[in-house]
C-alpha cells in the first residue's frame, strides 16, 4: 500500500510530541534529559543530528522554552506551562468536545475535571471570539443530571490511574463490610472501572493471591509506593466478560425477565444490556432473556422497573462469586 503524503509530516510531529512527553516526566522527576534518553525514546534509527533539528524546530518556531546544558549534553524545560500548539479543531468538533466534556464532567475526580475545563479552555482561545460565544451558548442549553447516587472515594482515583501508568504498588487500608472490619494491602492497580456513578478498581491483592475488584468509597488510607509492580496477564474485556456493572464470576447461564405493565409499554425506550432481547407475549407482557455470568447486576438493572419486572424462577440464578466488597 502506497503511503500516504503526509506520512513524514506525522512522523515528525509524533517525535515533537515525545520529546515535549519526555521533556515533562524528566521535569516531574526534577532531572534534565540527556541526548541519549532522548534518542532511546525516540528510537526508530533517529540519530544524534535529527534530534538537534528537531530540538531547534521546536525552540524557534513552536517558541519552546528548551535549555541546554553543553557541559552536560542535557536538555530541559525552564517554563513547565508551555504546550505544544494543539492541531487546529473546527467549531464542530469543540462543540461535540465540549458536550463530551460536560457530560462526564459529574464522574469525574474534581482534579480530572479542572484538567479538562483546563484544557476546554486553552482550545477554545484557539477560535474566533464569536466562535467561542456560540460553543458557550449551546452548552448552556445542555444538562445532564447524574444519577442519584454517586460515590465517594474520588480522592483516590489520580493516585490510582497514576500508579496505573506508571506500574507502582500501592499500599491500603481497605474496609470489609461483610466483616465490619478494615485490612491492610498490598495491591497492584490495573484497571478502573466506573459503574452507575461509583468508581472501582482492579488489580492483583497480595493478601489474596487473587484479583478482586474494590470499590474507593471504602479505600481508608492509600499511599503509591516506588516499587514497580511484576507485570501480570490481565485483559479487562475477559474480566468483565458477560457482566453487566461489577459483579463478575460464575458460569455462562440464560435469564429470562417477565415485563408488565409499565415496564413493558416503555421498553421500546430503552437501551437493554449487550445481548438480550425483548418478545412481546401479550398487550403490556413481554419476556426480556439473555445471557449473562452473573445475574446480580440484572437484577439491580430489574429493579429499576419499580415492581414491573420479574426474574422467572425456574430459571437458575446463581449468587454473586466476586463481589466489590471482597472478602478475605
């Protein structure tokens, strides 16, 4: 397949991006760059010289704050609010942005959402001033209301998705309400999961040998270590595989929901769990099946119907193997 034009030109600003990627972690750590940091990270046969023009391209037409250290061959920043000028967006997309920014604007951790309106900002002053007021204006049209139970334990999300990025242990205080009790933990973050307004967390727990999945409200105490955790298989798709929120384990097994009244005039509005169908078996009566690994969050999911929905009882349902509030 012929390549296409504009190959180099990406190339090229993919290195840009690393090197101001680079440039920052190496800032963070209170440590310049080297040349040959900078080229390992580069890689792809990128030799000594390219690197220097790309260093000058950046310094004198993007305006880069970049030192160098001759004595030393380092490289660093001396202003760390300077970014790398955005690829330029037209008003559609800042608006789909901006409505995607507002919408999970009320799951996020306070500190995620600044940085998004942080970043909303610094994108809108790229367009016109007319542009601008236009895109504030729709938004003020749109809400979106959360549900009405949202979690606590948000304070604990950044330590975590850093120490996901970066691979580093944490060490907890975890409380068990199955036991009334709180348990010490060492536990390798892996994945984070946000399920009807709450956040999770999934990872392997060294006091187990297992790999529960643990729910922030009921972290007490979280500190990220130095240690860089032994990388483990984990595949997130497999782990939730034929779940529907955060229960997961048991075997494959088909439910069917009797729907009435209700519940069965309004299903056409609503967006059913992956896989299942609806069957109208008479006026306001319809069965909803599928299948799922564990029918505990299906049944929460048939709550919702307020006593219109009913798990038929021949069918066998099996009680939850892993839940968030994991046992020792």
């Amino acid at each position: 397949m012929a390549r296409k034009p504009y190959s180099k030109f990406r190339s090229r600003l993919w290195k840009l991006v690393e090197i101001d990627r680079q440039l920052r972690e190496q800032l963070r750590r209170g440590r310049p760059c080297t040349t040959k940091s900078l080229l390992e990270a580069l890689g792809d046969g990128t030799d000594e010289r390219t690197l220097r023009r790309l260093i000058e391209l950046m310094r004198i037409d993007l305006g880069a704050p970049i030192e160098y250290d001759r004595s030393q061959h380092t490289y660093k920043y001396t202003h760390p609010n300077w970014i790398v000028p955005n690829v330029h967006l037209d008003e559609a997309q800042m608006q789909a942005l901006a409505t995607a920014v507002k919408a999970i604007r009320p799951v996020l951790p306070q500190s995620l959402s600044d940085q998004l309106d942080d970043l909303l900002a610094k994108l809108m002053d790229a367009l016109p001033e007319s542009t601008r007021d236009e895109i504030r204006h729709a938004q003020g049209q749109i809400e979106f209301v959360p549900g009405p139970i949202l979690s606590k334990g948000s304070q604990w999300f950044e330590p975590l998705h850093q120490a996901i990025s970066r691979r580093l242990a944490v060490d907890m205080r975890y409380y068990v309400p199955n036991k009334d009790q709180e348990t010490e933990r060492r536990f390798d973050p892996y994945y984070l999961r946000n399920y009807q307004g709450t956040w999770y967390v999934v990872g392997y727990d060294y006091l187990t040998g297992y790999w529960p999945i643990f729910n922030l409200a009921r972290i007490r105490a979280l500190t990220v270590s130095e240690e860089f955790y032994e990388i483990r298989p984990f595949d997130a798709a497999k782990y939730f595989k034929n779940t529907l929120g955060v229960v997961v384990g048991g075997e494959l097994q088909t439910v069917r929901i009797r729907l009435t009244g209700y519940a069965a005039q309004t299903i056409g509005e609503r967006i059913l769990p992956r896989g299942f169908t609806y069957k109208a078996t008479g006026p306001n009566e319809g069965i909803l099946s599928g299948q799922v690994a564990n029918a505990f969050d299906l049944m929460q999911w048939a709550a919702s119907f307020q006593g219109d929905a009913e798990i038929l009882p021949h069918e066998s349902v099996n009680g939850p193997r892993n839940m968030p509030d994991t046992d020792d």
